[in-house]
C-alpha cells in the first residue's frame, strides 16, 4: 500500500471509533422534560416541565412515540385535566426532535385553530428556547421565520398546519402523518356536501397510514350526536386505576358507587351547613372501604409509584386503538379542585329532592366535569317511569271500567286494535279509550308463525286467521257487565304489504292498512294521518308516527297517583301482569336531533330504534291514530265539521253508547 493510499487513514480511523454503537431513543414524555420550560405566566407551577403533577398523562403522550404501535388515540375528557399540556407536547416532540413529520391541527374553525398557534403553541417554541429551529418555507422569501399563524415550518422538513373542520374541503392537498383534533363535539356533522370532517382529515393521513398517529381530544356534549364518545367506543376505553390509601383496592374515580358484595357506598361525599357546601369536607371515598380522600391526597392516588395505572376494559374495533377517560376528578392539585366540581353538581341537581335545578347547569355538571355526553332530559323514557303505569286493579283480557269511571273521565267507550307485522310474528294489542284520550291496554300477544317455512307474507299462514278471528269473533266483557267488540283495526302495511292490503280488503270498514310516514317540512302543514288509496281500491292511512311519540314520551314520563284525582288527558293504563320485557319495548327509543345535511340547521327531531323490540311503542301510536281517525270519521261525516271538535265527539259517544253493550 502507497503512501498516498494512506492519506487520511488514521482520521477515518477516529472518525470511526466516535460513532456511538446505537442510536439513543428519546421519548416525547423524557424529551418534554428535558427541554421545555413552563413559564409562571402559564402555571402555579413554573420550570420545566415535570409530569409527576399529571402522571396519568404520560402514557397517553408517549402513545405518540415513533417506535409506538398506537396509531390512534381518543381521549373523552373533562375540564382543567391538562389536555392542553398534552397537545403541546406531542407537537414539540415532533417539531424538535423528530423534525420530519408533516402535522396538522384542526379544532372547530380556522380562527380557533390560529389562536391557538399564536397564543399557546409560538409562545411555547420560543419559552423552551427553540425558536431557531423555525424557518422559512421559502428561502429567496423576505420573510426570516416559518412563524405565521397559518403555517410552521422547522429545520429538517417538517411542518404543522392549522385548520378549522369547517375548512375540511381545503385539506386535500395535504398528505398528514401526525393529526391533532381538538374539541371534536363542537364540529359540524358535515361540511357542505363533503362530508363528516372527521372522515374527511383522517384522509389526509392515507399516505402515512402505517406510521400515521391521530388523536382525538374532546369534552363531550350531547349523547346522541357526541362525536368523541363514539369514537372513545372505538379504542380500549382505558380507566385510571388509582389505589385507596387505606385497603389498596384498585378503582377509577366514580361520582358515585354501591359496592353490592359490602354495602359501601363510595365515590364524591361532602357536608352542607344551613345549604351552603362546607368545601373542606369534601373528599373520595373508597368504594371498597369508604376510606375518605381529601384534595391533598391527589399526588398520592395519582402517582405511578403509587400503584395508578391506565387500565383497558374493552376490545378495541381495530388493533392500535387507544380511548381514554378523564373527568375533571383527576384535576392535579392547584387546578380545578373536588370541591368546585361538588358545586357545580349541586347548582344543576337536587340530591335531597334528586331532582333537576337546572337543566343547563346539569348538563355543565356532566360534559365539564364527568366528561360524559348528556342525554336531552325528555329525550328518553326510562323504564321506572313505564312501570309506574302500571294498575293493580286489573289483568291483561280485563277492562275496568269502575276504576276507569272514578279516575280516566269515563267507561271505556270503545276498543281499537292495533297490529305490527313482521316476518315472523304479528305484534297485536287491544286497548280500550276513554275521554280525552286516556288509554287503558286490554291485551297484548305475538301471533307467531308454526314452522321455518311459514311467513308472515303469506295470507295462508295461521297467524292471519287468528287475527280475524279476534276481529271478528272476540267479545270483552267489563267488570261492570258491559260487552265490547273492537270497533277499528290499523294494520302496519309497511312489510307483506299486499298481504296486508288483501286481508283488509275484506272488509267493507272497520280494518284499514296504515304506513308511516316522515314527519313533512317546515313549509308544509301538519297532517297526523292522511288518507291513500290502495291498490286494491280500499282506503287506507298514512301515518305520521314521529307526531304521536313526540306527545306520547312525555305521557309516559309523567307520574301520577290515585290521590291526585282524575288522570290527566292522553294519560297510558297498563295491567299489572304485562311483563317487564314487554313495558320496556315503551323505552329503547330516543329523540334525536337530525339535521339537514346540506344547510346542517335543524329540520325537526326523529327517533331512531334501538337493538332491542319496539313493538308496543309504535302499536301505542297507532292506537292514539285509531281514536283520531274515529273520531275525525265522526265529526266530519255524522256533524258534518271541518275538523275534529272533541268535545262534541267525547259526548256524543259516551251519551248514545255506541261502542258497546249493556
């Protein structure tokens, strides 16, 4: 070997023995830590940054990690939970030590968004001492810095945009892989005629999709439209285990629990003097041992050290999901404290009364501190409200018509029958009416079909002659001696409808087919029921059976006693041995809002079915169209009126008995 090959030799040589043996990884919790500072301007707490204060945070940031397999993550949360903090640090992360990464942030509008880079995310690059590492996206620019409220751009490539999701059409020349969603409730269902925006940005992460990382952050609000419960449902659901101080026992904060195996009731517990709460008393209490917590005692439940740990308790829809759960109970200690949330649970509820002060106070209560959507008060009904309705004094096949005399107004003056049809089965219930449309359930079965073969379709089926059977032959008898027939019969046409269509053709009157229809626009009046003709000829009615449930779920949720007189009008009777299963079919819908999909303003309210039956639910409102619809007959054909007055029908009914026997 020459000389000259040798040139530069021992310099290789030391260049060589300086490269370190591996490539040291850092993650984003020990990079925050080591790098940025947190001035007193931004905390009770100032220095660097230490997430000691906020253990539970540290799994939920370092899910951002490179070398971690999460790629998303859906955090449901409360107030002053350091949710913030945790955005800002995943973003410094990137930004400074991975540097590469195209990232993009989207809250509710675009002025949201550059807010936030202008007043919380600048401030803390140059705070940390890092704002060298800004640069221009355009070199031959005059422009010193990347710094604008629209764009960010570092040394090494990488760069951040804000967005609002308003703006999510002008997303689509950006390909993402690191995507921070903010407040995600307060977006729209949809952007003009692109769609939901939450879709629409997690596009954007396509060309990353192996290596992408999306986080979802958001305080909920409404149950039926939450966004981020949703999209909690989707991960792990992770809780916050903390350990009692007292008996070890492993619990995520709760506002309130039983324990059915002791008796204990844990969870938040505080003391009131002359109505005003006594805010040292409050604490947690163990829902093992009842072992009372105070507020200093946060760092100590809190800490990893202390045995806290982020538990999953469900499956996710896809692997490398992760959902978190953090009411503003893990509030760290200097921030929102257990007592204000104690308040602001007693200015929306009355836990003596246990009843609601104020509905939009309550719904504070729960999106702001239990970090839970709040389901519209009236929106549902619950099944202890159902079960009220019920009356020991009669059983299914009886009509009580003393007990009807002295409380509903009147006897029952006539009977209706209502049928469902489904494949399998006829759903079929009589229910007997009183003044002012006062409802008593006289019977309820399933007509089911015999074999695999049988269908409801075919008018061969016994289940049809069953049914006319009950038309036709069935005869009640009151506890008064009164005899019934039932005098009208509404079948849903909306399956077997030319089975359906033929079975009532039979019949001169007294046996209709129904459909339902969609509640009509704002511009158009509102017609409950409406008459079509069918293709056999006959007349049948569409039904507008959003109309009924609108007025039936406050019926059912209104209580009432036999000390308090004469029930009110509309007002549902049930027999005491109709079954639990059957009265919840009156409970598995809610009301929710539904919205133009191009305007995105509210057009009217809807309910949309759960998993479970329905059936007694839509039969109660076929039954309220089965007396409207007699009695319009009534006024319009025997009065010869313009529409229904009801007080002339009740009186001319209950005074010529026309719907039954003595």
């Amino acid at each position: 070997m020459s000389e000259i090959d040798l040139i530069g030799a021992d310099w290789l040589a030391d260049e060589v023995d300086d490269l370190t043996d591996n490539i040291i990884h850092v993650t984003p919790v020990d990079f925050n830590e080591e790098v940025r500072y947190l001035p007193e301007s931004v905390t009770s707490i100032p220095g660097y940054i230490r997430f000691d204060v906020n253990p539970f945070m540290r799994e939920i940031i370092n899910c951002a990690d490179v070398n971690s397999p999460v790629r998303e993550v859906n955090i449901k949360k409360g107030v002053q939970i350091t949710y913030t903090t945790l955005l800002e640090s995943i973003m410094l992360y990137f930004m400074s030590h991975i540097k590469t990464v195209p990232m993009m942030y989207i809250t509710a509008d675009k002025e949201l968004a550059k807010a936030r880079i202008e007043n919380n995310i600048i401030p803390m690059i140059n705070l940390s001492g890092l704002s060298d590492m800004i640069r221009s996206s355009d070199e031959g620019s005059t422009r010193k810095t990347g710094k604008t409220a629209d764009h960010l751009q570092w040394e090494g490539g990488g760069y951040m945009v804000p967005f609002g999701a308003n703006n999510a059409d002008k997303m689509r020349s950006y390909s993402i892989m690191v995507m921070l969603k903010d407040e995600l409730d307060a977006w729209k269902e949809t952007v003009g005629k692109d769609g939901d925006p939450d879709a629409l940005s997690d596009d954007r992460c396509s060309g990353y999709w192996e290596r992408r990382k999306i986080f979802r952050g958001s305080t909920p609000l409404i149950k039926q439209a939450s966004k981020i419960e949703a999209a909690y449902r989707r991960g792990d659901q992770r809780e916050y285990n903390v350990l009692c101080k007292a008996c070890g026992f492993p619990q995520s904060l709760r506002w309130s629990t039983e324990n059915k195996e002791n008796g204990v009731v844990g969870g938040m517990q505080w003391e009131t003097q002359d109505g005003v709460l006594v805010l040292e008393s409050v604490r947690y209490c163990c829902s093992n041992c009842g072992e009372p917590h105070f507020e200093h005692d946060k760092e100590l439940l809190f800490s990893e050290d202390g045995g806290a740990q982020w538990v999953p308790t469900a499956t996710p829809v896809e692997p490398n999901i992760r959902s978190y759960h953090l009411p503003a109970l893990y509030s760290p200690i200097g921030m929102q404290p257990w007592y204000k949330c104690v308040s602001a649970y007693l200015k929306g509820f009355d836990p003596i009364a246990k009843k609601v002060r104020d509905i939009g106070k309550y719904q504070v209560f729960y999106n702001n501190i239990l970090a839970e959507p709040f389901e519209v008060m009236g929106t549902k009904v619950r099944f202890v409200q159902v079960s009220g309705h019920r009356r020991s004094i009669y059983r299914l096949g009886r009509i009580p018509n003393k007990y009807a005399a002295e409380y509903s107004g009147s006897v029952i003056l006539f009977l209706t029958c209502q049928v469902d049809v489904h494949k399998n089965n006829l759903a079929v219930t009589v229910m007997g009416w009183t003044r002012d449309m006062r409802c008593y359930t006289v019977d309820y079965w399933r007509f089911e079909v015999s074999g695999d073969e049988d269908d409801c379709s075919e008018l061969t089926s016994p289940v049809w002659g069953r049914l006319r059977t009950l038309i036709e032959e069935t005869e009640y008898i009151a506890d008064d001696g009164k005899k019934y027939r039932i005098i009208l019969t509404l079948i849903d046409a909306g399956y077997a409808n030319d089975t359906v269509t033929t079975f009532c053709s039979d019949y001169a009157s007294g046996v209709v087919p129904i459909l339902g229809r969609d509640r009509p626009s704002k511009n158009q009046s509102i017609k409950e029921f409406a008459e079509f003709k069918t293709q056999a000829g006959t007349i049948g009615y569409k039904i507008v059976v959003d109309h009924y449930k609108d007025r039936l779920s406050s019926v059912l949720r209104r209580e009432w006693i036999e000390e308090a007189g004469q029930q009110p009008e509309y007002h549902f009777n049930a027999p005491v041995d109709i079954t639990d299963k059957q009265l919840k079919e009156l409970t598995v819908e809610s009301r929710r809002e539904k919205k133009d999909p191009t305007t995105n303003t509210t057009s009217y309210f809807w309910y949309r079915p759960g998993n479970a039956r329905n059936e007694l639910w839509d039969l109660l409102c076929y039954g309220h169209a089965a007396a409207e619809i007699l009695a319009y007959s009534i006024c319009i054909q025997h009065f010869k009126l313009e529409s229904i007055e009801w007080a002339k029908f009740w009186d001319y009914v209950e005074s010529e008995k026309l719907y039954y026997s003595e």
